[in-house]
C-alpha cells in the first residue's frame, strides 16, 4: 500500500465521511452538473443527448481511436456522477485517445431497476447504432459496476452483440446485502453501510425480489461473457461479495477474466485520482482496452 494510501485511509477513518455518505445517499441532490460539456477541458470535445428518459454525454479527442468505452458511474443507484468521474474521463480520453460515452441513468427513489436496466440497454442499442465502426467495453463503479455487470448478463440472455470487454471496479453485485461476511468487512469500511445499502436495494427492485439477477447480478449466469476486468478494495464492505463474484468467474465457462483484490484500498479507490494505485489501475485498463489482454498480477 502507498503512502498516499495509508494516508487516505487514516484520514477516512478519522472524519465524518461515514454519516456525510449515508445522508447524501439517502437524500440524493439532483442538482450536480458535475459531469456536463461545461465542465470539460478544451481539448476534450463533448456531444450530450437527453433521450430514453435520460442523458447520454460522449466525450473524446477530436480524431478518437475505435476504442469506445459505455461508462455506468457509482453512488447507488441515487446519487449522480462526480468530479471524479469527469477527470477519469478526461485521464482515460487523453492518454488512450478513445471515446467515453458517460450513461446518466434513472435513479432511486424516482426510479427502480426496470426504468435503470431499461435506459441502460436503449443506450448501449442507441450507441451501437450511431458509431457502428466502434469496438465497445462497459466500465462501471460501485453501483455502475453491478449495471454493466447486469447489462451484459441481458445481452447475452437476449443473444445481442456483447462488448469487447467489461471493466469493474468495486461493483455492487447483490444488493440483497444477505452475505453473513458483510458484517466483518463493514467494519472496515470508512463510508458504506450496510443499513443505508440494504434500504437503497430493496427501493431500487421495485416491484422485483432482490434476488432477481436483473438486480443483484451474482444472481445471474456467467458463461460466455467475454473477457471482465475485476478491481476491488480488501478495505471496503463489499470486498466480502466481490470475492463470491471471482468465484462465480472462476466457475463459468467461456468467460476469461482477470481479477485484482487491491489490499487496503478504500471502495471505488480509483475515484481518488492521486493514489498511485489508481494511476496503475487506470494503466492497466487503458491497456486492456487498446491490447484486449487482461493484466496479469
């Protein structure tokens, strides 16, 4: 672990970023225009479309590679994409040169999972149609890891054209929260709860169990995904269920994958962009894009 690391992690411990959390979770603002043209360097160009009921922003070079990432970002299914998500965009875009489509999906309480994996699926159709020529990965953290996750498990149950490959990072993959191991790993945990998660899943299955595989992914088949990049924290909450998922990978068939438990990090690290753990992470995604070949350990 990094310095730096250590640093973070001493800090969170040590701060009300726990109850901040929770609050923002629990009472989203829908006033965030973090992620939005504006806020983009020059020299990134950005298209934005509201449609389907939500937001999709394509962002990239002027002359991009192929290479097209389907960006689902965190919060829990309540909270809208950050800064950091912007400057994961704008790092990935300059020194990959590919385009990032940034899915701004319905979410909880004025949505649940069928308007959320809905939008999802239009989107990626939508984007498949206006650049054909394009090879696409989904990436997605925390609760836009178990989207991605949850999308592509549909693509292929509707034997639709999947992705060249799927990145996650900390995904949120049963959002039952039933494992017995989450009481342990919560106590490491400087800003999840389990309470706070448990409540946000049950709103977000509507109508659905929160088994539903169409919820809580873990739930679903994993033959035959094509290749998936795992990155997670050992100091986070769902470390506990990121480690039933690499056994699930480790049981599929036709599903190459590569999965890297990062050890003391924070869930969602890579959105703290100066961690040297991030800068590797974003490394070896950005060559995972551009080669297709998983990094090994």
């Amino acid at each position: 672990m990094s310095l730096r690391g250590k640093w973070l992690l001493f800090k969170t411990q040590h701060s009300q970023l726990k109850q901040q959390i929770q609050q923002a979770f629990l009472q989203p603002s829908r006033r965030n225009l973090a992620v939005v043209p504006a806020k983009f360097p020059a020299d990134i160009v950005t298209k934005e479309r509201e449609i389907f009921g939500g937001r999709i922003l394509t962002a990239a070079t002027g002359a991009p590679l192929p290479q097209h990432i389907i960006l689902f970002h965190g919060g829990a299914y309540t909270m809208q994409g950050t800064a950091s998500h912007r400057e994961m965009m704008t790092a990935l875009i300059r020194e990959a040169n590919l385009r990032i489509s940034y899915v701004d999906y319905p979410l909880v309480p004025e949505a649940t999972v069928d308007d959320t994996l809905g939008f999802a699926g239009n989107a990626y159709g939508y984007l498949h149609a206006q650049y054909p020529d394009d090879q696409f990965f989904l990436m997605g953290d925390s609760a836009g890891g178990g989207l991605a996750l949850t999308l592509l498990q549909q693509l292929k149950v509707h034997q639709e054209a999947l992705p060249a490959g799927t990145i996650l990072i900390s995904p949120w993959t049963d959002l039952s929260m039933m494992n017995p191991d989450l009481t342990a790993a919560a106590k490491h945990d400087p800003y999840l709860t389990l309470a706070t998660l448990k409540k946000i899943g049950f709103e977000y299955a509507g109508d659905h169990p929160v088994t539903d595989p169409r919820v809580s992914p873990i739930y679903g088949n994993f033959d035959d995904l094509g290749p998936i990049l795992l990155y997670y924290g050992t100091n986070e909450l769902l470390s506990a269920d990121d480690q039933r998922l690499v056994q699930k990978l480790e049981d599929a068939t036709g599903t190459d994958f590569a999965a890297h438990a990062v050890r003391s990090m924070l869930h969602d690290y890579i959105l703290w962009r100066k961690l040297p753990e991030t800068k590797r992470t974003l490394k070896e995604i950005k060559q995972f894009i551009l080669t297709g070949a998983l990094p090994e350990d």
